[in-house]
C-alpha cells in the first residue's frame, strides 16, 4: 500500500537534524513518494538539494515563493529561482498563492507574485502548488481570469468550503488534505473531503506543521501522513488501501512521478 506526502518541509532543521529517523518511520507506515516544497529562494534550492541525495523514499521538489515572503522579493522572481524550474526533479511551481490570516506582505504585492507564479507555471508546463489562506474567492478569481495553464496544479492544506473545491476541481486543480483534517473541530473540513470527487483528492502533512490531533504541539513527520489517510477513507467509507491506490494514482497524474 505505497502513500504519498504531496507536501512536506523535512529540509527544516527540526527534521534535517534527524533525517534519518524521520525516514524510517516514514518507509515503516509504506511512504514512498515526497514532495518537498520549498518557500523562499533559500529553502527551494535546500528542497532541491535534499529531494536529490535522499534514496530511502524518492523525492521531488517544488520551487517558489510562499506569500508571507513575497515582500521579499519585490515583485520580481529572480534568475536564479526561476531556472531551478527546469530541473527534472523539479515537478512543481511554489508554494506561492494568497495569505489574508496573517498579512506578512501587503495583498497587492501577494497578488502580484501570486500572478507571476501561475505565468512562471504555464511557462513550464508544470502544476502550481498553491497556499491560501482566509483569501480563496480572491485566489479563485485570480487563477479564473489568469488561467492555471493545463499542468493544474494542488490546493495544499485546503481550508476551504465545498463549494471552493469544486471550483478549483474545474479548473484542473487537485486538493490536498493535512493532518489537520483530524482535529477535532474541523468537522466541516471533514464533510469536504468526504463529497468532493475521489479523482480529485491528495494527502500530505506540511511537516514540521500540523501535527495531528493525537500529537498536536509536536513537531510533524512524513510518517503522520497515514493518519490523513485513515481519516478520509473512514469518512468515504472505503478500505485503507484502495483509498491509498486512488491518492497514488492521483499523485502520477499530477506530478508525473
């Protein structure tokens, strides 16, 4: 029963430190794919690094700028990141997309990244992973009018409604569901991931982040992900590992690995 992390952060320090432990937990619980996304320009040269040296599970990568960080690049996405889009095991533009909870950047200059990330995308032929937050009707908007290119893209730790989902599914997006999905007042998070298409769905942990329930405060791993799956296939009502078959599939479409 192969899984898949669509989204993770085990370059951070508080995973890279112990790497090889988090591996082994991570193959234990049957981890065999892992996306590892970068946020910034540091950290999607360290994701493409990483995804490189690591044989235990293989590893892609996703390069771009997350919107708490767009102000730091002025609008502009430099050389330098925008050539690591044409290595072979980059699969993925971003994360990069809108954040209203927490405002790091100014909303326009959000919105101005977010736009050069979904042409920097379509360039490439590749999906877009988007992070968005308090902000999916303005996101939503933007990619309608823009257009998300053929590749689609992912809608990672979704937190919105169904209605928002299945917008995003016409589009050619898939969405991706975190550990938060077993928190225990997130029953409307739930009630999405149980009626939105199975063709549609991923799993993933934003580790270090969201832990789940039964670990909430400590630090998040790869290997959490069978949590994510265990969850929705009770909520679909399928067996374990034919809900992990059709993630898996899903993932190939996507992400091509």
């Amino acid at each position: 029963m192969p899984l898949v992390d669509t989204h993770c952060h085990v370059f951070m320090p508080e995973l890279k430190s112990r790497l090889n432990d988090v591996l082994a937990r991570a193959t234990g619980e049957g981890l065999r794919r892992m996306l590892l996304v970068g946020f910034n320009e540091v950290s999607s040269f360290e994701a493409l690094s990483l995804a490189s040296k690591i044989e235990a599970i293989k590893c892609y990568a996703a390069v771009g700028v997350h919107p708490h960080d767009a102000k730091e690049v002025k609008g502009e996405i430099s050389e330098e990141l925008l050539s690591l889009g044409e290595n072979e095991r980059v699969v993925a533009i971003g994360e990069t997309g809108l954040d209203y909870y927490r405002n790091l950047s100014p909303k326009e200059v959000q919105r101005e990244v977010f736009l050069k990330h979904i042409r920097w995308a379509k360039k490439a032929g590749k999906p877009l992973v988007c992070h968005i937050r308090d902000a999916y009707d303005d996101a939503l908007a933007i990619l309608k009018s823009e257009g998300p290119g053929k590749a689609g893209g992912i809608l990672h730790c979704f937190q919105g409604d169904e209605r928002q989902a299945r917008e995003a599914i016409e589009m050619g997006f898939y969405i991706s569901f975190a550990c938060n999905i077993t928190y225990r007042k997130n029953d409307a998070l739930r009630e999405v991931a149980a009626n939105i298409p199975l063709e549609s769905i991923l799993c993933e942990t934003d580790s270090p982040y969201l832990s789940p329930e039964h670990a909430r405060g400590k630090t998040n791993e790869p290997a959490n992900v069978i949590h994510v799956y265990e969850t929705i296939a009770s909520l679909r009502g399928m067996p374990l590992d034919e809900f992990a078959d059709a993630v898996w599939e899903n993932s190939i479409k996507l992400l091509g690995w």
